[in-house]
C-alpha cells in the first residue's frame, strides 16, 4: 500500500472519529431540555437521538458540498488540484484540519461548554491551510457567506423566535394549571426533540462526510463534480453510524449545562426552544448553510427563558459558552497548524503517524480527567451548582440566578 493510500486511510478514521465526537458533543443540542424537564428518560433520549441522527444523514447532501468548495480552496478549475498542491499535502492539510477539530471538541467537552463542533472543524481546517498554503488556500467568500454570517445570525434568531414562542405559548394556556400545561407539553417535547435530532443529521453528518470527500477528491478517488448529486453508500453509511453512536454514548456533561446550567426550564419553554431549533437547522440545511446546531440550540434555549416571566437565566454561564463560541474558529485553527507544521517537518506518512499519536494522547488524555469528575445519566439532572459547574449541588438548592422581569 503506497504512503498516499495509507495517509488516507489514517485520515477517514481520523474523520469518523470527528463525527463521533460531534455526536456526543452535539446530543444536548436536541435533548437537554427534554431530560431537564423529564419528558425522556435520559437513556431513552440518547438512545432516540442516535436513530433520528443517523436516519436523517441519508436525507440529503447539499451541505457535505458546501464543505467540498467553500472552505478551502484545494481544486483548480480544471478539477484537479491548484498549482503546488500534491494529493499527499492536500490529504495532510485535511488530516491537520480535523485533529483541530477533535481536540477542541474534546477541551470544551471535558469542561460542559457546548462550543461548535462545526467551527472547531471549520477552523482547524482553516488553520492547517493558511500554515500549508497561506491566504490563497482558504475561499474566504465561501467562508463569510456560508459560516460566519449564519454563526452571528442564527443564535439571535433562535433566541427571538423562541422567545416569541414562550411567549405565546404562556399567553394561549394562562388559565390552565401548571401541572396541566407541563403534562401536556412533555409529550409534545418528544415530537420536537425527536425533529431536531433528525435536523442535526441531515447537517452534522454532512460536514464529515464533505471533509472525507474532499479527500477522496484530492487523492483522485472522486470526481469533483458527481458531489452534487450523491456520495458513496459507505461514505454516508460510515458517517451516520459513528455520529449515531456518538449520540448514543451521550455527552452527558454538556447536556448538563444545556439542560440545567443555562436556564430553569420548564416543559413548555422546552417545547418552544426546540421547534425552533428544528425549524432553523433544517432551513439552513437545505441552503445547504453549514450551521451550528450548538448556536441555535443555545440561542432557542436562552430565548424561551428571555420569553417566560420570570423564569431564571445564568447569564454568567451563557457568558462563558459566548467565550468558548469566539475562541473555537482560532484555537482549532492553531491546533490545525501545529498539527500540519509537525508533519510537514516530519514528512508524509511518518508525520501523519505522528499527529495521530498526538492525537491519541491528548485524547486519552482529556477522557481520563473527564472520569475524575463524571457525568452520566445517573447525575446529570442533579440541580445546578453555581459554584462547582459540573458537580452536583449537595442539596436543591439553586444559587444566585438572575431573574428575568
């Protein structure tokens, strides 16, 4: 097997294990407000998840092209590659890229921070090019249209259209009991919980399966052109299912935050932030708009508290996510050069085998600290504890939140 074949091979099991992370990162995105409020089960949830990501992976493919085209610019308009890019640099470019994306994936995650899985790909993608090609190697107008604008947008539309929606919502049931309205709406969250799962498949599943076909294009095992109109099976097979699993394993700590640590949410407002999560992922995914599910989530979920009289916003944990969004696109993107410059250095196939083990370390690594203070599905609705994060309060008691008028 050429060292061409075998950089390849490191890298689609490097980019599945991306898509895994995303996964477990992104599973709060669809069901945080429904374990918080006790409309699933928290097994149940990650379990429903996982099928809904994985069925709504075959649904379409408009984004994976977006990421083919949009992020760097590593075809020439003949098809081929640009002038001084050989398949082996333009795979280690790719390959740098996505260790940016897992280890920042891995960072926020051992800290509760629901950051974008999306942008910490963009960026270590970004990143490795700008080190291997500089400026020329990065389609800044693809970047602007089709990630930041939609990154600065869509949190703030999720917020007013969630807000709107809790609003009405408790304007239409005033007269009815608080136990009425809870009952009813639990069993309306499963339905909405259930279409932003099948949202976040049609486009997280995509952008991995865009970054392996970029890189089948790159080593000429893909016509550029026939992205458009579908991928391999086991491309969209192999992408689905480790996203799947990933949503089936849970990445409890940021459901945690999501679910209990942003907002004290009640069924209704649960209801509220989801449909609109759903309804924004979805749109986008059929502009084929490479959009963070983390923003929109997040930006539903603090509108339906923003939406409710009353009801308690930890602006100083939204404060920390907003830190954690801006810092994504340059710290993967750091990670993404280094990762590309330790190769380069090395040369090919011993620097790609390199990277790997870093990568392997660092994860190792982060999975062992995560264990010292963990977060399952037995703890992970334990009332907030402002001081401790993660740990679980001692007692019911939630301290210091802010109140909204």
């Amino acid at each position: 097997m050429s060292a061409e074949m075998l950089i390849l091979v490191l890298l689609v099991i490097t980019a599945l294990g991306f898509d895994f992370t995303n996964g477990f990162h992104d599973t709060g995105n669809a069901m945080a407000t429904s374990i918080a409020t006790g409309a699933l089960k928290p097994k149940v949830a990650v379990g429903l998840s996982a099928i809904l990501n994985l069925v709504g992976a075959f649904l379409s493919v408009e984004v994976a092209a977006t990421i083919t085209k949009d992020v760097l610019k590593i075809q020439g308009k003949d098809g081929g590659l640009i002038e001084g890019l050989d398949a082996e640099k333009a795979l280690l470019i790719i390959f740098a890229g996505l260790i940016g994306g897992i280890l920042w994936n891995l960072f926020t995650w051992l800290f509760g921070l629901p950051s974008s899985s999306s942008h910490a790909l963009f960026g270590g993608l970004i990143g490795a090019g700008l080190a291997a090609i500089g400026t020329g190697g990065v389609n800044w107008h693809g970047i602007t249209a089709k990630i930041l604008v939609p990154a600065l947008m869509a949190p703030v539309i999720a917020c007013f259209v969630a807000g709107c929606g809790t609003y009405l919502i408790y304007a239409i049931t005033k007269r009815l009991s608080d136990n009425q309205k809870d009952d009813g709406f639990r069993y309306g969250q499963i339905a909405t919980a259930s279409l932003v799962s099948l949202a976040h498949g049609t486009g997280d599943a995509q952008k991995t399966m865009g970054v392996i076909a970029m890189a089948l294009i790159a080593s000429g095992h893909l016509d550029a052109s026939s992205v458009k109109h579908g991928l391999p099976f086991w491309v969209v097979f192999t992408c689905a299912a480790a996203i799947a699993l990933g949503t089936y394993l849970g990445g409890w700590r940021i459901i945690r935050t999501l679910g209990k640590g942003l907002v004290e949410i009640a069924p209704p407002q649960g209801l509220a932030a989801e449909a609109s999560s759903a309804a924004i992922i979805l749109t986008s995914s059929a502009a084929g708009m490479a959009l963070s599910t983390t923003h929109v989530a997040t930006g539903s979920i603090l509108g339906s508290g923003v939406g409710k009289k009353g009801a308690q916003v930890r602006w100083q944990v939204a404060g920390r996510m907003v830190v954690a969004w801006v810092t994504t696109l340059p710290a993967a993107g750091l990670v993404g050069a280094f990762c590309y410059f330790i190769a380069h250095l090395i040369g090919d196939l011993p620097g790609a085998i390199a990277i790997f083990a870093i990568l392997v370390a660092l994860s190792g690594y982060m999975y062992w600290r995560a264990q010292q203070n963990k977060v399952d599905a037995g703890n992970v609705n334990a009332e907030w504890d402002d001081e401790n994060g993660l740990i679980p309060a001692d007692d019911a008691t939630v301290k210091n939140p802010t109140t909204v008028a």
